[in-house]
C-alpha cells in the first residue's frame, strides 16, 4: 500500500514539474493571486505558464489544470517595456485582457469573452489589475 501511495505522489510530482518546466524563451511565469476567467473557464489562483502558440494563440496552463488555448490578436504598447498580464476585474470576477512580454513593442490582447461582454453592457465598474511575472 505504501509503496503504490509513493509511486503515485512521484507520478503527480514529475506531472507538475513538466509542466512548469515547458517553458522556452518569451514565456512567463506568473503568480496570480486571484481566480481569472479565460475563454470560459474559471481558472483557480496560482501559479501559471502563459506561452505565445503562433502570434494568435496563447497558452496558460498550471500544473493542476489543463489551461486554455486562447485566440487573441496584436496590440501596440504605448508606454513601458514590461512583462505582464493585464486582468479586467468587475466585483469579484477577473478576466485576462492583455499579455505583455520585455523587450516587445507589441502584446497579445484576448477577445472579450460573452460573460466580460454582459457585463460591460450592464456599465459595471471595471478596474484593471496587472500582475508581474516571477523573477
């Protein structure tokens, strides 16, 4: 019995490492201290991995759930030269908005999901939240 409860605490440990350790050069690693929406999905708080697919498609994934593959399309930065995400945030539901990454004059910015859209047609006060990736 011991030893089945070992093999499978490696299993999910080597699991969770992959994943965090998939990254590549222009993807970021972020703690996010609040549940997010994301094409549908509410994603729980934690730590994420967000990688630029094909200049269309981001991916933001964790070790304990499966993410999401999110259509998004370019946008121009005006000022900064930063890593980070961009979050809409109306009450206590947040939505990621934009993907930034250092050294990029241009970011990804995510449609407006139905539920971001219901929202903003109730003129429900919206603040903007950013959170930096891990060092």
């Amino acid at each position: 019995m011991k030893l089945s409860a070992i093999a499978l605490a490696t299993i999910l440990l080597a699991a969770a490492q992959s994943a965090i350790c998939q990254t590549s050069p222009g993807d970021s690693v972020v703690n996010v201290p609040f549940p997010f929406q994301v094409a549908g999905k509410t994603l729980p708080a934690g730590s994420y991995v967000v990688k630029d697919v094909d200049g269309v498609y981001i991916r933001i994934f964790n070790a304990k759930t499966t993410g999401a593959f999110v259509q998004t399309h370019s946008v121009q930065r005006s000022s900064g030269n930063e890593s980070k995400l961009v979050f809409r945030c109306y009450a206590d539901d947040c939505f990621l908005a934009e993907v930034w990454t250092t050294g990029q004059t241009r970011g990804r910015e995510l449609f407006h999901s139905r539920s971001e859209q219901a929202r903003m047609q109730r003129n429900a006060e919206m603040k903007v939240a950013e959170v930096r990736p891990l060092p």
